[in-house]
C-alpha cells in the first residue's frame, strides 16, 4: 500500500527478451501496427533437442539455448563517467544563454534515459520547455509531454485537450515568448478564458460594405467593382503604396484592373474589408486562404500574419492538419504549418501509421520544406525518431526519420545520438556494415559506448577475434564499466565468458543479461531448479516482462504450471498485448492453455489468494491473481487501483498509471472518479491538484477512499504538529465511513470446508473497506509515530496485524524502538522478515535495531536482494569514516554511483571529500547532484562552502 514516506523507485524502461537471429524485419513489421510486439525484445533460436512429454505442447518452440543469446546495444548516450559528465551539464546550465538551457536539458535527458527513471527524464522536458521562447520549440516539447504521460490519460479526452498546465497546453504552445513562472501555472483553458482568435464575430452590414461616399478607388475583377479606400488599401504593403500614389499609371486611376492577379471577387471583398477592419472573424476559410496567397504575393505582412493566425487557430483535428499543412509550407505561413504539427505531433504514435503524415516528415525534400519555414529541427526529429522507434525498430520510417535527425544534428552531442541510434536500427535490420559506419561516426564524435556496436557489428561479420580485441583494448584504455566485461563476453566462451559476465554483475548488478545467460546455461545442464534460483536474483529487484517469460518458460519445463501461470498472468499487468516464444504466441494464449492444467479459482477463492499474497508481501503474486480477477470482471475499478499500487511497489511506473487511468475510466460513480484522477495528478507531480480532486469528491460523498487521498498529500506536502493532528482526524473520518464492501458476502454459496464466518471474514479482508482498513491503521500509526502518540501508534499498528496487514510490523518495531526497546524491535523486524517474499527492505530495517556487526550482516543481504537500495552503502561508507578508513568509504560510494548515481549517494560523497579536503571532487560530486535536483537545499549548501574553501585554498 502507499506509505506515506517517501520510497526509492527504480524503473527500467528498457524491456529485452530473446529473438531469434532469423527473425523476419517484415514480419516484425506487421505485427507492429497491431501493437502487440515488444520492438525492444529478443527471443532465441530455440533448441530442436526438446524431450517428448506433458509439457511439450506448451514449449512448441523449444528450449533457449546459450549460443545465440546477447543482449540489445542500448538506445540511448552512455557516459563511460556518468558523475563527470552530469557535472559539466551543471556548471553549462549555469552559465549558458537562456537559448541555450533548453538544449542543455535536452542533452541530460538523452543521457539520463539509460538510468529509466521516469521522474527524472520528465523533469528534464518540464524544464526544457519553460526555458524555450519560440513557438516551434513549445509546440514539440509540450507534444513531448504528453506523449509521456500518455499511460495516464483519461477516456474521452482528445489530443487537443488541455490538462490544465500551461507547460503541455496545445493553446499556449502557440504563443511565443518566455515566462520563467510558467513552470508553476495554469492555463487559461482551466479559468475557462478563450482569447479573441477563437470567438466567432458576425459583423454588420456597415463594417462589411464600403459606402460610395468613402471609396475613391475600386479595383475590378471580371465584371465586378470592388470599391475601397486608396489609403486603407495601401498601407497593406509597399507596393500597394508605391502603386497607388506613386509614378504609376494606377495612381492616376479611379478603377484598376485587377483581373489577372489571382485573386477572386469574394477574396478581394474580403481583402478590403480587413484593410477597413483588420478581423477576419467573419470568412470563410477558403477566402482566408485565398487572402493568405494574395497578402504573399502583394508583401502583405499584416494581412498575412493575421490569416496565418486565424487558419492556425482552426486546427483541431488530423484531418484539418493534413489539409492545411501544405497550404502553410506552401505560402511559408508558420504559425499555420506550426499548428498543424502540433496535431500530427498529438496524436503519436497512431498518425506515424498515416502516410500522408510520413511524407511530411520523412523525406530530405520534406525536411526542407519545413526548414523553409522554420519547422525543421533536431528536436523535432528526435522526437519522431524516439517514437518511431518503440514502434518498430526495423521498419524504413525509422530509418528516414533518424537520417533527418542526423542531418539536423549540430552538437557533437546530437551527432553521436543521431548516428548511434541509426546504427541501432541498422544492426536490427541485418545492414552490418551499415551499421558499423554509423557507430564508427558516433565514435568519432566522443560516445565511447558506441565501441559496443562497432564490436558487435564486426561480429555479425564474422570478425569475432577483432571484436573481442576492440573490447579488451576499451577496458585497458578506461575505467572499468559493466556493459564493458558484458560485451567482451559475447565475443569469447567457456570459463572466460563466465568470469566476464561475473565481472559485470559486480560493476553493475542491474545489467539484465548476465543473469539470463547464467539461468539459459544451468536450464542447458538440466539445473533447472538452479536456473530458476538465478533468474530470481534479477526479479527480485527489477522486474521486466522478458524475465518473467524467461522463469515462466523453465517453470514450464520442469512442469509447474501454476508458477508458470503466475509469472505470465504477471508479465501481462506490465505489457498486456505481451506475445511470447520470439512473437509466435500471445500471452493471453498461453494463459488460457495453462489454466486447462490446474485448479481454477472462483472470484472468492480469488480473494483470499489475493489476501494471502498480499500478507506474506508477494507482489508478483498479487499481480497475477488480480489480473485473473479482472479477466472475469473487467470493469472493477477497485482491483485496478490495486493493481497500480502493485506496479508502483514493483518501481514499473508507466504500467502503474495504465491501471490508474483504467481505474478511472471504469469508475462507476463521480466521486470515485475524482479520486482516481487526484491519485493520478499526484503522482504526476501536481499535487494541489490531487488535493482539489479529493475535496470534490468529499463534498459529493463521504468516502474513505477521498479522505484517505487528502490525508495522503497533505501529509507527503508537509508534516508539521499542526498538520499531522489535520491528517489523524481525516484518517479517522475515514474509517468511520461506511462500504459496500461488506455484500462481498454473497459469495458464501462456494463450497470449501471452512468456517462460513472465516471465510466470510477472508473474503471481505480484501474488497475496499477492509483492504482501506488496513492501510488507514498503518498510516495512522506512523502519523501517530511522528507526533509522539507512540502507545496510540501501537494500537494501530496491533489492530492492522490482527487483520494480516505484515507491514505492520515494522511500524511495531518503530514503536518499540523508540521507547527503548531494541530486542523486541529486532524481533518484531524478523517476524516481517520471515513472512515477506520480498524482504530487502525488512533486513535493511533491521539493521536499525542491532549492534554494528549484525547491523553489517543484515545489509549484505539487503544489498544481496535488492542491490538498488542506497541506504547500505550509505551505511556502510559512514561506517568506514568513523573508522577513519576514508579511501575505503569512498571507494564503498563509488562502488554504488557507477550503476546508480544517486543523489544522497553522491550528497555524501561530497560530504566525504569535503572533510578529506579534496573540494575539487566534492565540487564535482555537488555539481551531479544539482544536476538531478537543483533545489536539493543541503547539496547547494555544500557546494557553496566546497567552492569557498576550493578559492580560499588556491589563493593560499
């Protein structure tokens, strides 16, 4: 459940399987339009050699082999210096022009994307886009923002629709300028103002016709007068004024011939009255257009701004776009061409299957003609391409829109990014030699990780002894990395691939191949049981579908198919649309053949598995019998919710806030509407609105699922005295709102040989009252904690363990601590430990209640389970410093930084060089920091004194 602390969350956007190295570009290609191929996915050739038995008919492609599997080269810019290079990106922030921060951030995200988390990358578009003044830079950008949050957005809403933040507005990406409070604003969409362009003015007959009394000059078209006023007419341009009251005949002339100029009756009406007017309110947009053509010809400047702004102001949809698109890029009308990129860019992915679209993009002439008018750019493409690539990898629209990005590349930055990625795609298409020449020239420009492709293309050539030399002489030549002894394994074999892929999961545990190349290896040698224990290393920690499908196809092998079942059903929460053995089978298929081979479960025996599952904290479990429970009833919007605090839990951000927005999109009711869209807001970042949402839904109906909502933000916003007595008494209205969880008990008809009371007790545990229950207790402990209600805080956390709420024991041990009480908190600790599957967290607690050396043990085994969590390294280097062992407590820092660089991590780091004296690598190590989070007030001050001292000890 969601703890009012704030938790550290790792995310993974990168998804690997296994592919076969045979694999059809083509076949990948039309499976893509469908949605339902991993791109970023691998599986392998399959082993021919399968023994004949029960679970032959679920393998109908066999058994991985080791001899074909490698891992993707990664998409995104890798720093062989993650710290070095997140600094410098600090001090040019700086220092830069206020053109330049948007770049800047632009360049952090590309490199941040290898770390996967998704608060971070979102950060960096948030602040490129409010340092951009330009209307084209704002139209991408906040395109770009949406496209992100596109798991969370809500059923019935349009590309157009405005979310309420100024920084992805579709209408105030068409203003330019820069606002620096932009960042914190609403629009104006959510006061519900509408500016002038979008009002709908009829004029009247006076402001439409030109008495004759006021014209002295008509120009005829045919057998038409178009009677004007000769000045009006005449400030439109310079050479209206030049014709009429300079040495030309028509000067001199009452009525001018005005025919062959192109322009029809109905156009040049219409051009008169804006020379009176200046609106346009009132004409068609076929007149507009034909004005936009003439204010061209005519150097019209006024006139054509305007009409370039009112057609702009008509775009709504894709089809106006691929209308007038062309109108724009053909009379260089950029407010126009900008608006409609702002819908072709909304509605990605699906417009990129348009070819009309394609063309508009994908060509070397296409380009130009947006660059023409100011449209063509790196960011755009990089967008495009980004998009293009989840898409589909192979197919020839990722291929021209990377050649485009590359060719609007400046920065060396953007240059290796640009050749990188395209060598890729080039790499996935079977083009080697292709390839190699674009990973050579991202080389060239400074990626070094680029090696990695070059190595692997010569590979592919046959040139493995070369490859393996290339990587042996990056190793010597830099500082160790893990992806390094990673690729190095693929080009040797026996003990020596072994001990480099070792090597690497020393350097960086979270590199994913290593373990599934172990698993593949003992499942070769009939371990399957060892395979299974390898592979749940990795799970154990960073969860992804190609994992879960690798486990669940050696628990089919050794034919427990209830685990397999578990983990496929789990696979399916994270990617629903997820096909197996290489693209061959649906997920769903498999699913269904599996079930046929053990016990089904009733909606109530689905209950209580839920409820154990979630008791003994196994998240992976509970993810698969909420899947099955939604199978059956696929509009609950309660298991939905809980489905998404599960993939919270698991750090898979993005399928998180799919089940939100499902949750949502299901609700059955307005209040419970607003609360799931207040969850989503929050966990968005916008928390006043969150908090608006729950006070919506509270003055429509008491419920505890608002209450819960805005205890839950005010508490996480701030937690002083006065606040926290706030947040008990809502925790408290909470519970004493009433549920209809309680008709549960209707399901009593189910025949188990189990007491009706028990089982009606087992049942309701976990529908919403119940499950609220439990959450609300142990939240209102850890408030109680805070202000000091420590016996309270008992009471709660002893009323959540008699209704299995486990976590409660950790709050428990809190309670005992505090009071002095570090045996019974220990113990309290190993209770948790001793029930949870995933219990990581429960040693590193631990840690909290026992002497230094049991204090040690216990975080080895947290970092043994979970090596992402920073607090035992921390621990441990702080450990080392009061032992004055200060190279080795640096060395313990840096050990976690070079896979995660962390901000605490690195915030004490520099705190270690300060007090070493070494302030130049405490500058640094501030600098990366920042770099993350700018506002981290602690780090800013240490940077500040670190520089004070590094000048004070210079001018020594």
């Amino acid at each position: 459940m969601r703890s009012f602390k704030l938790i550290e969350r790792y995310k993974s956007t990168q998804v690997h399987a296994l592919t076969p190295p045979d694999a059809n570009p083509s076949s990948t290609t039309s499976c893509a339009a469908t949605g339902k191929v991993n791109h970023h996915s691998k599986w392998l050739k399959l082993s021919q050699a399968i023994s004949a038995s029960v679970a032959e008919p679920l393998l109908p492609y066999g058994l991985p082999t080791t001899e074909l599997i490698e891992p993707p080269i990664d998409l995104h810019l890798k720093s062989v210096n993650h710290v070095e290079t997140l600094a410098s990106l600090y001090r040019r922030f700086l220092t830069c022009s206020q053109f330049d921060k948007s770049l800047i951030c632009l360049e952090q995200y590309s490199l941040l994307r290898s770390l996967g988390d998704p608060k971070l990358l979102r950060r960096c578009l948030w602040t490129a886009r409010q340092n951009v003044a330009d209307i084209h830079s704002k139209v991408v950008l906040s395109a770009w923002l949406r496209y992100e949050r596109r798991e969370d957005e809500l059923s019935g809403s349009t590309s157009m629709e405005c979310g309420g933040h100024i920084l992805e507005c579709p209408k105030a990406a068409m203003v330019p300028g820069y606002d620096p409070k932009s960042f914190y604003d609403h629009c104006r969409c959510r006061l519900g103002t509408v500016d002038g362009t979008d009002k709908q003015i009829i004029f009247g007959d006076d402001e439409c016709s030109t008495s004759n009394e006021n014209s002295d000059v008509s120009f005829c078209i045919d057998d038409e007068e178009i009677n004007c006023v000769r000045n009006k007419i005449a400030v439109l341009s310079g050479p209206f004024k030049t014709m009429l009251y300079g040495s030309f005949i028509e000067s001199k002339r009452v009525k001018i011939d005005f025919s062959e100029n192109g322009i029809s009756v109905e156009g040049m009406r219409a051009v008169e009255v804006f020379s009176r007017t200046r609106r346009l309110d009132s004409f068609h947009p076929e007149i507009v257009l034909e004005m936009l053509s003439f204010a061209n010809r005519f150097c019209c400047e006024e006139m054509k701004s305007a009409c370039d702004a009112y057609l702009a102001s008509l775009v709504c949809n894709i089809g106006d776009a691929l209308i007038l698109i062309d109108y724009g890029l053909e009379e260089t009308a950029s407010l126009l061409v900008a608006a409609c990129l702002q819908v072709l860019l909304r509605e990605l992915p699906s417009s990129l299957y348009n070819l009309k679209v394609v063309k508009i993009f994908c060509s070397i002439e296409a380009k130009e003609r947006l660059a023409m008018v100011g449209h063509a750019s790196f960011l755009l493409y990089y967008f495009l391409s980004q998009v293009a690539m989840e898409e589909n990898m192979v197919s020839k629209t990722t291929v021209m829109l990377l050649e485009r990005m590359r060719e609007c590349a400046t920065e060396k930055w953007q240059k290796a990014l640009a050749f990188h990625q395209l060598g890729c795609v080039r790499l996935e298409r079977k083009e080697y030699e292709d390839a190699e020449c674009c990973f050579e020239s991202a080389t060239e420009v400074g990626h070094v990780y680029s090696v990695a492709g070059v190595a692997r293309a010569k590979y592919k050539q046959g040139h493995q002894y070369s490859s393996y030399e290339l990587m042996n002489s990056l190793i010597s030549d830099y500082k160790s990395v893990g992806w390094m002894y990673q690729e190095r394994s693929l080009y040797c074999s026996g003990s020596m691939k072994i001990f480099d892929l070792n090597i690497a999961t020393e350097l960086d545990p979270t590199l994913l191949f290593p373990y599934k190349y172990r698993a593949v290896a003992l499942m070769e040698e009939k371990q399957i049981r060892a395979s299974i224990t390898e592979i749940d290393k990795i799970i154990g920690f960073k969860v992804s579908p190609d994992c879960l499908e690798l486990r669940a196809w050696f628990f089919i092998a050794l034919e427990d198919y209830q685990s397999a079942l578990r983990d496929i059903q789990a696979l399916l929460a994270l990617e629903p649309n997820y096909i197996m053995f290489h693209g061959k089978v649906s997920a769903d298929h498999l699913v269904e053949l599996l079930s046929r081979r053990v016990q089904q479960w009733s909606q109530a025996d689905c209950w209580m598995q839920l409820y154990n599952r979630w008791s003994c904290i196994d998240d992976i479990g509970s993810l698969a019998v909420i899947h099955q429970m939604l199978v059956n009833d696929p509009h609950k919007s309660l298991l939905r919710f809980r489905q998404s605090l599960l993939l919270l839990r698991l750090n898979c951000q993005k399928a998180a806030m799919r089940s939100l927005r499902l949750a949502r999109n299901h609700s059955s009711s307005e209040h419970e509407r607003l609360v799931y869209e207040g969850w989503i807001s929050y966990d968005t970042g916008h928390r006043e609105e969150a908090l608006s949402k729950a006070e919506e839904s509270i003055a429509l109906q008491r419920s505890f699922e608002a209450f819960f909502l805005k205890a839950y933000v005010l508490a996480d916003t701030s937690l002083n005295p006065e606040s926290s007595a706030y947040v008990i008494q809502l925790l408290e209205e909470a519970l004493k709102c009433p549920s209809d969880g309680l008709r549960k008990g209707q399901v009593l008809y189910i025949v188990k040989p189990l007491c009706i009371a028990v089982l009606c007790l087992r049942i309701c545990l976990f529908d919403s009252i119940y499950c609220n229950i439990l959450q609300a207790l142990n939240n209102l402990g850890s408030i109680y904690v805070d202000c000091g209600k420590l016996d309270l805080a008992a009471d709660c956390y002893m009323n959540a363990l008699d209704i299995k709420h486990t976590r409660a024991h950790q709050g428990l041990a809190r309670v005992c601590h505090l009071k002095n009480q570090r045996k019974a908190a220990y113990n309290e600790m190993t209770k948790l430990i001793d029930k949870a599957r995933n219990n990581a967290s429960a040693y590193e607690k631990r840690s909290e209640y026992c002497d230094r050396e049991m204090a040690m043990n216990d975080l080895s085994m947290a970092t043994r389970l979970d090596p992402l969590r920073t607090y035992p390294y921390r621990y441990r280097a702080a450990v080392l410093m009061d032992d004055q062992k200060e190279t080795e407590a640096v060395e313990e820092l840096t050990r976690a930084i070079a896979f995660k660089p962390d901000l605490q991590m690195l915030h004490l780091r520099a705190a270690f060089y300060e007090s070493m004296g070494d302030f130049i690598s405490a500058i640094q190590d501030c600098e990366a920091a920042l770099c993350l989070d700018p506002n981290h007030t602690d780090t800013l001050d240490l940077y500040n004194r670190a520089r004070d001292q590094a000048t004070h000890q210079q001018q020594k």
